[in-house]
C-alpha cells in the first residue's frame, strides 16, 4: 500500500496512505496536546478548546454553517480529545479533497471564538453525565486515573470540572490555542481514494501558510511503586448495578519491546466470547452480561482496565474472580492453542483494517505523531514471534499490587467494601 510522507516547512506533517479500491476517503488532523498538557486550574480546556473550533472560523461566522459546509462535500466533522491527543475528522467524498483541506485549516487555524457561553453551558451539561445525584464523581476512567496518577495532569478529569469550566475565560482559550494548535505540532492524515497528485498540492496549498511555535513537552508521569496494597474508590449511586474497573498501571510507553505483548494479552483477556473473561464471567458463572478489558498507552505510561457490571450481591465472587484471572497471567505460559487462535484472528483484523481508512489514517498518521508508526509487517513479524512464556513474563513485571486500582460504582453495601478490601490486601 502506497504511502506519501511530507514536512512542509512550516514542519506540519503530511502522510497520505492511497487506496484506490474504496470511493471515499477520511481526512484526520491530529493534534499533539490534550489532558496531559494542562495544569490543575486548567483543567478540561483541551477539550473546551475542541468544542471553540466548531463555533465559526474565517468565512463561516458559526457552528452550522461550518457543518453544512462539510456535509456538501460528503462528510461529517467530529472531533476527539484525550490524554495526548486532540483528533478532527471527516469523511469526504474524493474529488472534494481540496475543500475538505481548505474547511479544515480554516478550522484549525482561524477560529472565532463565536458563542463561549453557550458552548460553555454544553460542556457542563456533558460534565455533569459523569456525576452521579449528589454531584460525586461515577465515572470510572476518572475515579481509577486519580488513584494511579494523583497530584499529575493524567489524573485530572479529561472533561474537567464543574469548578474549572466555569472559570475558563476567552484569553485563556486562545493561549492555549496559540501554544498548542502549531504547525509543528500537527500532522494531517489522508487514507482512501487520492484523486492522483493534485492531492498533495491541495494540502500543501491550504495548510503551508501557517505559523506557530515550538511546542513544550508534557510532565513526565512517574509509575506507582510496586510494593503497597491494591487502592480502591468507592461511590453510591442508585443505578440496579455496580460498575467495577479493575486499573493497571503499566510503568513504560508504547514504544517499550513488550507493548506488543500487551497488546495480545488484552486479546487474551478480552477478544470475542470464548476469551478467558467472557467465558469464566459470563458463560461459565453467569456473573455479568459483559465484561472487556482495554489497553491505553501513552509515550511513558499505560494502563490495562477490567470493565463490567453485576448485581450487589454477586460483588464478591466478581473481585475473586478478576484477580483470580489477572493472576493466572503470571503463573503460567499461556498454552499454545489458545495463543495461537488468538493470534489467528489478531492477524485476521490486520487485514480487515486494510479495507477501512480510519483504521490506516490512525496506523500511519496518529502512529507518525507520537513516534509509535508500525508497518504491516512489524505486526505480523512480532506475532510471529510472540510466545506464552513471553506473555507470563510481562505479566510477572506488572501483575503488583502497588499498580493496582479498583472503582466500585452503584448500590454498595456497606458490609461488602472491608470484605474486598482484604481480597486486595492479599492479592498476589
């Protein structure tokens, strides 16, 4: 699959991956700042600042002009904020391209900070779905990210707070606009049907006129100490269920050698009805209608989660059972058929990627900018190489119970929370 890279010399970097076979294409800016960059008061302006660019940009004085704009070239704009990054994408239909760049550096670069106070009162409202009756925290990324990173940026809500939204003005959004949103710290991924080489020229010819500073990097995040207990958090809320997250924190980046194991140990613990989760949890004990584990990596940290819901009084074997699983990691290879069927249908989704855009702008263009770009066959090559006695290895080093974190979400009952917390006492 052909791939085009570029620097213009503004250092805004291009990467087009063609794929001629499709009709469409997908246009993502990416944008190297998110909740890792802010400070404690600032917190929740990353993504405040994302919501600002859609509100009018030079030539489209608000929010629906902007839209119908990209709607008449066959897309629909959205945006993404998390801990490292800030994502803008569309769809687009090909021989619009050179539209879509020009609407999107209009985006990027031109805001008007049209309507902050009626944009101000969505994000609240947005806010306010993590909060449960009595104004306390129910989300569980936020109430486990506190525990693994306190007094750190990573541990700060990514929405933030009822008390930060409120006090973020307008000259503080456009600092942060103008330290941030640069050139140098932007790369531009296009992935579909390239209308041949005028494709470059167009987003040469729409991004190349604009300027920006160098951007400073991020605090760097220091890993939890391995001895200590597991730490928990604990809130009612009147939901008929509890929400449990299981948190690991992983103490290196993406870019470390055993991230790639990782991310087949997720698989492991997490890929279809017969992994190791769904088939102890659901099939064999009928403790919850789903249960998933997630991987998120950052360029120095990571954290492995363990996410279900189950009725009160089924709390108890819940925990057990969890641990028990994480555990089993540790203490023995992961047998060899059923690394190998896992990895089977790892190679199967490399291929089916191949057929969707969003897939490829992410391998190629967010992998470019955060330095963690993987070939095809980088992936396939370190499968192949994959063992279970590499898996039990990686989980021996973080399977501590200082890294550990547990949120309890829901109808709690009082006598449960000491009986669970001496599970996490003596785990491992």
């Amino acid at each position: 699959m052909p791939v085009h890279e570029e620097v213009l010399p503004n250092g805004l970097r291009l990467v087009l991956a063609d794929m001629p076979h499709l009709h469409s294409l997908e246009m993502v800016c990416y944008v190297g700042a998110g909740g890792r960059n802010e400070t404690a008061e600032l917190s929740g302006i990353s993504h405040f600042v994302e919501h600002m660019l859609f509100r009018g940009c030079e030539g489209y004085d608000d929010s629906i002009s902007l839209e119908r704009a990209f709607e008449a070239l066959g897309g629909a704009v959205n945006a993404t904020t998390d801990a490292d990054t800030t994502c803008f994408f569309s769809r687009l239909h090909p021989e619009r391209l050179a539209e879509g760049a020009d609407l999107f550096a209009r985006l990027l670069c031109k805001p008007q900070w049209n309507a902050i106070e009626t944009e101000r009162r969505i994000i609240l409202e947005e806010a306010r779905e993590d909060l449960n009756e009595a104004g306390e925290v129910i989300n569980s990324d936020t109430l486990t990210n506190a525990l693994l990173w306190p007094d750190h940026p990573l541990g700060q809500p990514l929405i933030g707070s009822e008390s930060t939204l409120r006090k973020i003005a307008l000259p503080q959004l456009q600092q942060y606009h103008r330290s941030y949103y640069s050139p140098r710290n932007v790369l531009v991924a296009v992935a579909g049907k390239l209308p041949g080489p005028r494709s470059y020229e167009a987003l040469r010819e729409a991004f190349t006129s604009w300027r920006g500073p160098e951007v400073a990097a991020p605090l760097p995040a220091s890993p939890l100490p391995e001895q200590g207990c597991p730490q928990s958090c604990w809130v009612h809320d009147s939901s008929s269920q509890l929400n449990l997250q299981f948190a690991l924190q992983i103490p290196w980046g993406r870019s470390h050698p055993d991230s790639f194991a990782l991310r087949i140990w997720r698989r492991i613990l997490s890929w279809g009805g017969t992994s190791r989760l769904m088939l102890r949890l659901r099939e064999e004990l009928g403790l919850t209608y789903h249960v998933e584990a997630g991987l998120n990596m950052l360029s120095d940290t990571g954290c492995l989660t363990v996410d279900l819901a189950v009725p009160p009084e089924r709390l108890l074997q819940a925990v057990e059972e969890v641990l028990s699983l994480l555990l089993e990691m540790g203490s023995r290879p992961v047998a060899e058929e059923e690394l190998q069927r896992t990895l089977r249908n790892f190679r199967y989704d490399l291929d089916y990627s191949r057929d969707l855009p969003e897939e490829l702008a992410v391998r190629y263009g967010w992998g470019t900018l955060v330095g963690y770009r993987r070939s095809f066959e980088r992936d396939l090559a370190d499968a192949e190489a994959l063992t279970g006695e590499t898996l039990q290895r990686v989980a021996r080093q973080l399977l501590v119970p200082g890294r550990l974190a547990l949120a309890v979400v829901g109808p709690w009952r009082t006598a449960d929370r000491p009986k669970v917390e001496a599970m996490l006492e003596h785990w491992a």
